[in-house]
C-alpha cells in the first residue's frame, strides 16, 4: 500500500502530480488531485500526497510562456 503522510512534503516526492519547468525557474507540480499549481521543492501540508514508487521524475521543460 502506498505511504500516506500528514506531515510536511514535498510535491516531487508524490504521484500525483505532472512536473513542469519554465527556463530556470522552480519545478512546478500541476496536481491531479487538487487541479492547482505547486512548487515541487516547496514543503507543504497535503493530505492527498502519496510517495511515488518511480524514482525518475520527468520534467516538461518550457522555452517560452
């Protein structure tokens, strides 16, 4: 069963997100649960978050808005 944590995470770490960076600015985590924007690297509450299995995380790299 997958780890659920009610403590500070980290979206990166969760499988329920799709990762996205925009030239050098911060990763950001389009939640599928939430349908809301995050930084990825940022600590938050989530009582929704559970820790991804895949070690690799694919990031969608942007060159323009």
């Amino acid at each position: 069963m997958a780890e659920r944590s009610k403590g500070m995470v980290r979206c990166i770490e969760c499988s329920n997100g799709k990762y996205m960076q925009w030239f050098r600015n911060p990763v950001i985590c389009q939640c599928s649960i939430y349908r809301e924007k995050f930084v990825a690297e940022a600590k938050r509450l989530c009582d929704e978050y559970t820790k991804r299995t895949n070690t690799k995380v694919e990031i969608t790299h942007y060159d323009h808005y």
